[in-house]
C-alpha cells in the first residue's frame, strides 16, 4: 500500500504510516543527532532562570534550586557517557578498539571516572568557598551530591546488576 498522493521514486522523509524512509535514516540533522542533550541543556537553563527570580526561601524557589542539581546531573549523564567510558560498567559505551601505551589504555577505560572525580573536586572545592546557607551555595551543594550519584553509580554498575534491566550485565 503506497502513501497517499505519494509518487513511488520521491524520496519523503516520513511515511504516512509514520515510519522513516531509507532516504531519511542516512541524513540526519545537527539537531536530530543531538536532541536530547540541546532540551537537556535548555531545561536546565530554564531552571536557572527560574530560580534567579524566584525566593529561594519560598516552596518555589527551593523547587527550582533542586531541579538545577538534579538537571545538570541529566546533562552530565547523557553528554559525559557520549564520549567517555569506564571499563565494567554497563552504563558507559565501549571505546573503539585501539592499541594504546599502557597509560593511555588506563585513561581510555577510565575516562568517565576521571572525568567525574575531577569535576567532582572542582565543585567541591567552590562548594567550600561559599556559605551553605546562601541562596547559590544550596545549589552547588546539591550539585556536589548529584556529581557523587552519579560517580556512586558508574562505579556500582561494573561490579552489581539488577534482574530485568536491559544496562545491567547477565550475571
């Protein structure tokens, strides 16, 4: 069955029943390959927008501060596992397969703890010039939190695994 007003040699991007086209699953845009990390980035930034005019005191306020912490430990997850790997955790990507010096295969297969631990040290080490009690430094301390969940994580995953979850490994 063809599309509706569709000519078999025109090259649609989508077809009428909703699926992609040959012709479009080999051209996709800027925006199509990187979706997820721009509306990350872009809630995130409306998070931060909020609460620098919101009362931190107020119920709202400290909604928004939390969802900062929270949302940029989203866009850690998805851009830092895009391109980093930790050996044993089935939460990170495989690097390609490359033959390196034994110090530089190290840093490959641990890219994404070094990574977190670094980042990790730098949000603490601002969380420990700033009053925890003001308006910025309850963000940067629920960051710090957010960066240690998500190290917990990557670091829990190459040793554990949950029946029924497709990331975790067989057992």
């Amino acid at each position: 069955m063809q599309p509706p007003l569709a000519d078999r040699n025109q090259h649609v991007s989508v077809a009428w029943w909703g699926r992609m086209t040959r012709a479009n699953a080999r051209r996709k845009s800027f925006l199509h390959e990187h979706s997820l990390s721009l509306i990350a980035g872009a809630i995130l930034a409306l998070w931060v927008a909020l609460y620098c005019v919101s009362d931190p005191g107020k119920h709202l306020g400290s909604f928004f501060g939390n969802a900062i912490a929270d949302w940029s430990g989203v866009l850690l997850t998805v851009l830092a596992t895009k391109g980093l790997f930790e050996i044993g955790s089935s939460e990170s990507k495989r690097p390609p397969h490359r033959f390196f010096t034994p110090i530089r295969k190290f840093l490959d297969d641990h890219s994404l703890t070094i990574f977190l631990v670094i980042t990790g040290l730098a949000w603490v080490a601002l969380f420990a010039k700033m009053n925890p009690q003001s308006r910025w430094g309850q963000v940067v301390g629920n960051i710090v939190s957010e960066w240690t969940q998500v190290l917990g994580l990557v670091m829990l995953t190459k040793k554990f695994f949950e029946r029924g979850s497709k990331e975790s490994k067989t057992g």
